[in-house]
C-alpha cells in the first residue's frame, strides 16, 4: 500500500491535552459518531476541553469516504489534535455475520482495506474494527481473524495500529485470538460500555491489559448499549481510571457520547485516583 499522510502529522509529546498521572500519559478524544456535524467551531470547543483526539468513525460501508475523512483530518489537524479512524460496521443486521465472515466475500474484506488507506492517507494513528457476531473458535472465527491479521501486516506498513472493538465477544477470547496472531501491530480496543454488559469494566482492563491499546468510554446499565455519560449508568469509574493506571495504561480514551463536555467527569475522577495515596501503581 505504501501511501503517504496528506497532511501533517502532530507528535503526541507536543499536545499541551496531554494528561501525565505519575509518570503516565492518558490522552481523551471523540468519536464523530455522536457529534453530528463536524464544524471547525465545534472542535475549538473540544479543544478547549482539553481534549486532544479526534476519532472519524465511518457507520456504514457506504460511509468510507476518502475526501469526508480528510476534510475532518485537515480540521483536526490545524488544532493539533491527533486522528484514529474506526472502520464501518460490516454486518447489515444485529447478531448475523458479515458476508465476508459468513461466506469469505472478498468485497468485504477491501473495504476494510479502503478503511485502512484512508486512515493511512489521512495520518490517523490508530484503526478500530468491530468483532462480529460468531461462534468463538468457530470458521467463521478463523475467517474473521485471518482478515484482520492480513489488515494488521498492511498497519504495520504504514505505522498503523489495527484494533479490534469487543462488541460481540467476551474480552478474555479477544485477548487469546490476538495474541495467537503474534501481530505487534495488532490490538485490542476495550470498550467498557460494552464490557460492562457481561463482566466488570474494571476486570476487563485486568484481562484485557496484555494487548489493550485503545480504549472507549461510555455507560450503560448493564443490559444493553446505551452509550450513556459516565457516571449515568452502572459502571464504577473510580475503578475503571485507578485500573488504567495500575496497569500503567498511556494511551486514548475515547468517548463515545452526544456531549463532549462529559470528559470533565472523567478529569475529575483522574484527580481523585492520583491524589488516592493507597494507589500503588
């Protein structure tokens, strides 16, 4: 593939939103997901609230554009913020598998390869793919995973990290596939929304810290994907930031709500950790 950022690049050590907790570096972005329009207006706002990432999130395969991504990257990178991109959800309808997991559409498959170019073309950092709706250690696992491993060899051409978002699948079975890969330019993203629904958020960054690089926050109760403020739902926050930390975790958090405003929560909550003297990281 070999293709060269459009536009420039902004080091993570230049970024005055870099957040230091003894020692560790924590970065917050925001998914464009939920934020509707993306105007220059409203990333001066977000980056007022001391947020330094912006993540181009593409819903639906129709949805990859190359020309959307880099008028939102140009943005974004004219206000130093850094850029992940996460590729469009590949399955048409909740709990069935994608074609190309189903029955190995090769069309499937380049799309996410459009993605990964785009996020190449664009000096995205990062590239966040769904897992899909399979029988763990099934063949349609092992299509799915062959896919992404192929995925992760072009990242890692690029400086790319390709990460797969557990929406379907337990943590501990993500972290066990990933590590069979035996990719270094493949990881993890934990979602804790998503965790929460079947084991504590807090646990799942225990598990999945041998090949966490990505995380997004948001708050549910528990039952389903509300993708709720943090601090509106279920999930122990105290724990989930003092996690972070112990398991010395330097890397994005990205939330994945309406309102960016709510990264002010999770400041606060980081202030109370680090001041926690019993903390031991």
């Amino acid at each position: 593939m070999s293709l060269s950022p459009l536009i420039g690049f902004s080091p993570k050590h230049l970024r005055s939103e870099v957040i230091v907790y003894r020692g560790i570096f924590l970065e917050f972005g925001i998914s464009t997901c939920f934020m509707g329009n993306i105007s220059e207006s409203l990333l001066h706002y977000i980056k007022e609230l001391g947020i330094s990432h912006v993540e181009i999130c593409f819903v639906r395969r129709t949805d990859v554009s190359r020309s959307a991504a880099i008028k939102i990257a140009k943005m974004a990178y004219k206000m130093d913020f850094g850029v992940t991109i996460h590729a469009p959800f590949m399955y048409e309808f909740m709990g069935t598998p994608s074609l190309y997991v189903h029955r190995g559409s090769k069309q499937d498959v380049k799309v996410l390869m459009r993605s990964l170019e785009i996020a190449a073309i664009a000096g995205a950092e990062l590239l966040v793919v769904h897992d899909e709706p399979f029988r763990p250690y099934s063949l349609e696992s092992r299509i799915f995973f062959s896919a992404i491993s192929e995925l992760a060899l072009e990242g890692e051409k690029e400086g790319i990290v390709v990460t797969v978002e557990n929406c379907w699948q337990r943590v501990g079975y993500l972290v066990k596939e990933i590590e069979s890969c035996g990719i270094k330019s493949l990881g993890l993203c934990l979602d804790l929304g998503h965790a929460n629904i079947h084991m504590n958020p807090a646990e799942a960054i225990r598990v999945a810290s041998p090949v966490l690089c990505h995380v997004h926050i948001h708050d549910n109760r528990g039952k389903s994907d509300e993708h709720l403020p943090p601090r509106r739902g279920t999930i122990d926050w105290y724990a989930v930031m003092s996690e972070l930390l112990k398991i010395g975790y330097s890397g994005i958090c990205i939330l994945e709500v309406n309102e960016p405003n709510h990264v002010l929560t999770l400041k606060g909550i980081l202030e109370e950790v680090s001041e926690n003297c019993s903390l031991t990281l």
